[in-house]
C-alpha cells in the first residue's frame, strides 16, 4: 500500500513543502512513483519520516538527523544523551529567564513607571542586560543579600533611583580620573574609592562586607555585562575593571589588617 504526499501531509501533520523539502535533501525520497509521476510512500517510508519527527521534535538538525539515520549501526543513544543535556541547560536557561520576568513584574506592581525621557534621565547610559540578570541570579539567587538587593531596588521610588544614580554618577566620574591619571589601584585614592562604592552597594541595596565585594568585583572584570551596570560602555577603557578589582581586592586585605568596624 502507498500513500500521496497530500495524505502523508494530512495524517503526519507536516506540510506538502516540509515533504518536498525532505525529499530534495535526501532525508527521505519516496520510495514509489506513480504512473503519473507522483510521489507515493510506502510504509518503510513512513517509519522512516517517524523517526525524523521524533528527531525534530527533539530539536536535532536536518543535518544530524540524516547522519544518524544513514548508519543503522550509529549509536543513536550518544546523540540522544547529548541532546538531553542541550536541552536541560536550555530549560535551565529559560528557567532563569522567568525568575527575571518574574522580578521584572513586582518592580512594575510597584507602581514606579517612568516615560522613556524619565527613564533616560535617571538611568542615563547605564544598560541593564536580562541575560546578565538572569545569569546573576541564578549564580545569587539563593544568598540572602541578594533576595534583600532586590526587595530594596523594587521599593525605591523614582526619586530614590535619581539620587541613587546621581550618586554613583559622580563617584564613577572620580573613578575615571584616577585611572586616567594613572594613581596606583592601592593607593589612598582609590582604596577610598573602593570603600565608597561598597557602603553605595550597603546603603542602597544590602549589607556589602569585604568578601562579598571582592565576588562582585571578579565579575565586574569577567563579564562586560556586569561592569557595563557600573560604567557605560562609552566611558570604559581598557584596564579599568581590573583596576577596580585590583582596588577592591586592597580595600579589603585593608581591612581584614586593620580589623576596621566598617569591613563587619
């Protein structure tokens, strides 16, 4: 018994153009023609394309679909397991997205809704990346600093963000001309500027000791999306987040020395 591509089409759920194109890459050729030259499948043809719809919707490409298909001694099970593993870091991935939909979300029943011009006033050039969002908080997610830096932030009113990153504003201006002027990342200056930005980090979002902004600081250097939060990409040069690290990683061996109370 032999069927049509309209029938195949109709019974598999796949369209006349998806069976043609099947066909032309040599995935799967019909097997039969009729007299009039009309593709006709037969069974071993539509157990065949059951196993490329299982492959698709498991999302394999074409290409590897037709390797694993062209060998009958081809170990599918390695194929299968390495898209086992895609795949659990993709709902990983989308999994973290919706913790970030979800943040998103309590900001906005906050209330807080700013125009574009609002938004560009407050915020200036700062960029807040979702996928290093959601990247953080699955790296955070379950430190308890960091649930409290995010109850805080959706609580801060339009003025509190103002003051906030007018704040940081300025200290990033003072940063900036230290590492132009080539002052050393241990040196007063900078130590100062160090311990600044961490009691910015303790009065507006959460407690900062030491360490913690030690781990903050190893991503301002390894991820561009975090450094960009603390200075645009138009204000970056080359260095200046490992100067920060470098400034610090010596704010707190400062500290830890001297046992100050403002390290605890």
């Amino acid at each position: 018994m032999s069927w049509s591509v309209g029938q195949v089409s109709g019974f598999a759920g796949v369209t006349v153009r998806t069976l043609h194109h099947y066909d032309r890459s040599g995935l799967l050729s019909p097997s039969e023609r009729s007299p009039a030259g009309y593709r006709l499948y037969n069974a071993a043809d539509l157990a065949r394309l059951q196993q490329i719809l299982f492959y698709r919707e498991l999302g394999f490409p074409l290409e590897e679909i037709a390797t694993i298909l062209a060998d009958p001694l081809a170990n599918a099970l390695d194929h299968l397991l390495a898209r086992r593993d895609a795949l659990t870091e993709q709902i990983a991935r989308l999994q973290k997205l919706v913790d970030v939909a979800e943040r998103a979300i309590e900001v906005q029943r906050t209330g807080i809704e700013l125009t574009p011009e609002e938004r560009f006033e407050v915020f200036g050039d700062v960029v807040f990346d979702l996928s290093y969002a959601a990247d953080a908080h699955l790296k955070w997610g379950n430190q308890q600093g960091h649930q409290e830096a995010l109850a805080r932030a959706a609580n801060h009113t339009k003025e509190d963000w103002r003051r906030l990153m007018a704040e940081a504003a300025d200290w990033r201006g003072r940063l900036l001309a230290a590492f132009d002027q080539g002052l050393p990342a241990d040196g007063e200056e900078a130590l100062d500027l160090a311990e600044e930005h961490r009691q910015h980090i303790t009065r507006w979002f959460t407690p900062c000791p030491p360490e913690t902004h030690c781990r903050i600081a190893d991503d301002y250097e390894a991820d561009a999306r975090a450094f960009a939060l603390v200075v645009p990409p138009a204000e970056q040069r080359p260095g200046l987040a490992g100067y920060l690290r470098a400034a610090i990683g010596a704010n707190a061996e400062q500290r830890a020395a001297t046992g100050s109370e403002a390290a605890r």
